[in-house]
C-alpha cells in the first residue's frame, strides 16, 4: 500500500478565521481530488503551542510545517523588495490591490521571495486587507491627533517610518507581545483590520477607532519547496489549483468579516470614525518621502507593475 503524501498546515488563529478556513477549503479541496492518497492535517494556532507568529515562516522553510500563511511585512528583512507591498496609500482601494496582488506585481515579489529564500515556494496571497487605526486616548482625525501616540506595529521599517512620518511612536513587535502590550495599555494605539482587532480583543482595550485604510497588506502562502519538488506533477498542480479556489474564499469572507467586526467593536462602545477625503490626504502627504525613496531604490517600472491591470 503506497503511504499517502502528508500535508501540515499552520496558522497562528483560531478556525473561526478567514484565514483558518482558507486552510480548511485546501484541505477540503485536496480531499476531494485525491481521497486516501493525502493526508492532510492543520494546526490551527502555533501560538497555543509556545511558538510565535513569526515562527511560521521558518516552520515552513525547513519543512516542519508543508504550508503556513503570514503577512509579507515579516519578511522584508530576508527580501528588500518586499518593502514595496508595505508602503501606505500605495493602492486605490481594495479592487486595484487585488488585481495588483494577483497580477504581474505579486508575480514580480513571489518571483523575488523565491530567489532569496529557496525553501519556499509561493502559492499566493490570502487578504490581511487595509489596516485602520484604534486607540485608547482620543479620537484621531489628523496627523496631529497621533503625535506623542505609542501604537503598536508589526515588524518592518516601513510600517515604523509611515508612523513616525504622522508624529506617532512606533512600538514594532510580534502579534503575542503586542496583544500583551495593549491590553496592559503599555501601548496607546494599534493598527489592523476591523476583524483582526476584533479576533485580538484589541477592541476591548481601545474606544476609538478611525478608518485610514492607510494599508493594504497580503499574507502569502509559504509551500516548502523540497516537499512541493518532491511530489508527482499531478499533486503539484492540485494544491495550487486548491489554493487558488482557497485565496479567492478566503476574501470573501475576508469582506463579511469587516462588516461583522464593525458591528463588534460598536457592540463593545467603540466609536468608529470615518475620514473625508481631504483627511485622509494629510495622511498621504505625510508619508510622501516614503514613495520617493522607494521609487529610486527599485525603479520606476515596479510602480507601474503595481498598477498595470
């Protein structure tokens, strides 16, 4: 009897989220297509089992895991160009960042992650969505309503830099310390979509919440490539066709997870404050150095790759 290919997928929620059940429709998917001749099991949140967020990434290059998702900010590091993706106010809304995403831009980074780090194979990119801001002290309708404002990032020095552009002190950490952080209010802000601050209980800790959609963020899905090299080219083509069913779900309910959240964070007595487009400007401005200088480090044509449809 032929001992069936073995799949371990990892995340770091609970399977109640978008991402989580992205991961259950691969499942699924693979199931289906191959019966008894795949094994496939998820660990639904590493972070139960003493590991970090972060961990997931090296899970999955060194094939601990087959699969994990993360968002791309945690590895710029490792791929410079990954920088790009970071960048605030760089898409027009969420149709033109899909497209981007799903198009010869994403192709550009999946192409850029795969040369730098070899363990991986890309399969795409599930949707973190645009991030908006809450916090603890005081409603926020101007960069000058941020200054002096702790607020807690994930790691990159774009994210930093946006902030520190808008008069905020960034506080760049790991998802565990950063929930530890604000719900001890050693932190004054965050900043994530409506239902990751709604999943992380953030809301629970801060009454005010502005929309600045400042931020359109991916989390790829990271295969091991020696295992994905290793498999007949039928399952090879099978978990990407799996994945690309999975990526397009997983927006979907990416999108009624927003509108659920919000209601969430009202329920709770959050005040959720909506920007005129003439607010939201004065947040671009600011961090206008930003697309400058990343224009001369990576060429003007990656720009262009980012809006070609």
């Amino acid at each position: 009897m032929n001992t069936p290919i073995q799949i371990r997928m990892g995340g770091y929620g609970p399977p109640s989220t978008t991402c989580s059940r992205g991961l259950q429709i691969m499942k699924e998917r693979l199931e289906q297509a191959f019966g008894k001749a795949v094994d496939v099991k998820i660990i639904w949140n590493v972070m139960d089992l003493g590991y970090r967020g972060s961990d997931l990434l090296w899970m999955a290059e060194h094939g601990i895991l087959t699969l994990s998702y993360q968002s791309t900010s945690y590895l710029a590091d490792r791929v410079p160009e990954l920088e790009l993706a970071d960048l605030p106010f760089l898409f027009d809304g969420l149709k033109d960042a899909r497209a981007a995403m799903d198009g010869k831009f994403g192709a550009w980074l999946s192409d850029r992650i795969e040369e730098r780090i070899p363990g991986y194979r890309i399969l795409g990119y599930f949707e973190n969505g645009y991030r908006h801001l809450s916090n603890r002290l005081r409603p926020v309708r101007t960069p000058a309503d941020l200054k002096g404002m702790k607020i807690r990032l994930m790691p990159g020095k774009i994210h930093a830099r946006s902030f520190e552009l808008q008069g905020a002190i960034p506080f760049s950490v790991d998802i565990k310390e950063g929930l530890e952080s604000i719900m001890a209010g050693k932190v004054d802000a965050q900043e994530n979509p409506f239902a990751n601050t709604v999943d992380y209980g953030a809301h629970k800790a801060h009454r005010y919440h502005t929309v600045t959609g400042h931020c359109y963020l991916s989390r790829g899905l990271y295969l091991n490539r020696a295992q994905f090299e290793s498999w007949p080219r039928e399952f090879q083509a099978g978990i990407q066709a799996a994945a690309r069913e999975a990526i397009a779900a997983q927006r979907d309910l990416a999108v009624e997870e927003e509108a659920v959240a919000r209601k969430a964070i009202e329920a709770a007595g959050g005040e959720i404050l909506e920007l005129t487009p003439a607010e939201r400007a004065a947040f671009a401005r600011n961090v206008k150095p930003l697309h400058d200088e990343a224009r001369k480090r990576f060429g003007e044509e990656v720009f262009a790759l980012a809006k070609a449809r």
